[in-house]
C-alpha cells in the first residue's frame, strides 16, 4: 500500500502531466504535421502548463526545428519564460540545437535575457555545444554573466570539461580571473584535473595563485605527483615568457571590442593571429 507521501507525490505528478496540452506533446515529440493541424483548429500556442512550459519551450528543448518554425509563425511568444526563468532560447542551447537557436533570434529571442539563473551563453556551455557558444558570441552575447549557482559560462565550461567552449569564451575576451566565491576557472580545472584546461587557462593569463574563499590555490585541489600538480609545479617554477605577458596585457587593454577589430588592424597576419590565439 501506498503511504500518504509517495500517494501525494503521484497525485502531483498527474496533475502536472494533466495541464500539459495536446500541442505540448505534438512540439516535444516534433510531430509537425500533427502540430499544424491542432494550430489551424485554434489550439492556443501560448499554453502554459503549472510550471509555465509553452510548446516553444518543448520544441526548443527537444531540438524539433520543425516545430519551432511553426509554432514562431503562428505567434508563440520567443521569450516565454518557464518558472526557472527559462526562455525557448536557453532550452535551444541546452539541447544543443543551433538550428533552434538561430530560429529564435532570427524572431527576436533575446540573447541577454534578464535572468538571475542560466543564461543561453551559460546552457550552451554546459551542454558542450561550440556552435551554440560561437553564435551567441557573434549576436553579442555577455561573457560575464553571473549565475548565483554556477558563475559565468567560463566556470561552467570548465566544470563540464567542455574546452572547446571554454576557448571560444577565452577567444571573444572572458575574464579568465572572474570569481565566483572567489573561485575561478582555474579552481574547476584543477578539480576535474584537466591539464588541458589548466594550460589553455594560464595561457590567457590565468592567476594560479588566486585563493579561493577557503583559502587555497588551484594547485591545493590536485594530488600530488598528478599530472596537473606537475603542470602547476612548471608555471611556478616557469613564469609566461615577456612576448605572452604582452599578449595578455594588449588583449586586457583592447577589451573585447578591440578585440573583434583586431582583424581590421594594419599590422600582419602573423601578430594578428597570435594575439587571437588562432
């Protein structure tokens, strides 16, 4: 028999099934044709259910492109927000969806929405989608936008391993010290102990003796003798050469609308690139 709390827990569960719409599971499961039909009969795009999901949201979130166009051409809302905070977009790049994402902006989806929580930049991180990172950053994206919980995309895609995403960030002009309670990127590289990311970090000027709020260095969460203690023991023992403390310090100085002009700068191709890190 079934105790009172796991009968209430079920009873809950049905009924936040129950406000979910027929157009709901057309968007989630990317039946467009089925879609279509419900939108022509009069079917409200804009149906929330308890926890404030629309069928852009399912569709986004699902990657069902199809859907998203269909559900965009006949007036769902492009920056609904769920009752996380979530908007169609985030949950775009959550899946990892660039077709979805470029849909969305493409009607006027928010890169930057208001959000204490998530950020699109932040879920496309986190997910690990290049694509989705590159094309925020191109719509201008912000680089430094906080989660209470997570702190910048820079931190997420460090924390998820997520290099490639971590490098576009870093390309496009992150702060590479930005703190979260004090911790920075390179806190979570060291704790995943990717020496990959340790090395792409200081590269870009990382401060491997930044403290945490408990007072260590990132070198304090390797084991010792582990390849990222014996990468950290290297960078204190070898300071960055003088040519990549004056790339650091030109990249700091250009900021990150310098840094989008530097290919249109008179000087050769070779210096751009090194200052790109291309």
């Amino acid at each position: 028999m079934e105790g009172p709390g796991e009968s209430g827990s079920v009873r809950g569960e049905l009924a936040l099934w129950a406000a979910r719409t027929p157009l709901h599971e057309a968007a989630r499961r990317g039946e467009a044709r089925q879609l279509r039909r419900l939108i022509e009969s009069g079917a409200c795009v804009n149906a929330l259910t308890f926890d404030s999901i629309t069928p852009l949201h399912e569709a986004s979130l699902r990657g069902q492109a199809q859907c998203v166009q269909l559900l965009l051409d006949a007036g769902a809302q492009v920056d609904a927000r769920n009752i996380d905070g979530s908007t169609p977009l985030c949950d775009a790049c959550a899946s990892g969806s660039v077709e979805c994402a470029r849909l969305l902006l493409a009607r006027g989806a928010s890169v930057n929405p208001p959000l204490f929580t998530a950020s699109p930049l932040h879920e496309a991180c986190m997910n690990g989608s290049p694509e989705c990172v590159r094309l925020l950053i191109e719509l201008g994206a912000n680089l430094e936008a906080h989660d209470c919980h997570f702190g910048t995309p820079l931190h997420v895609a460090c924390a998820r391993q997520h290099l490639d995403c971590a490098k576009l960030l870093l390309q496009a002009g992150a702060n590479v010290n930005a703190a979260k309670l004090h911790e920075t990127a390179l806190h979570h590289a060291a704790k995943v102990r990717n020496v990959d990311l340790v090395e792409l970090l200081v590269e870009f000027g990382g401060n491997i003796y930044a403290r945490d709020n408990r007072g260590k260095k990132p070198s304090d969460y390797t084991w010792s003798s582990s390849p990222t203690a014996k990468c950290f023991e290297f960078y204190e023992k070898t300071p960055l050469s003088l040519l990549q403390l004056c790339r650091v310090s030109v990249r700091r100085a250009a900021g990150r609308r310098g840094l989008r002009q530097l290919p249109k700068l008179q000087l050769p191709p070779r210096l751009i690139q090194y200052l790109s890190y291309d």
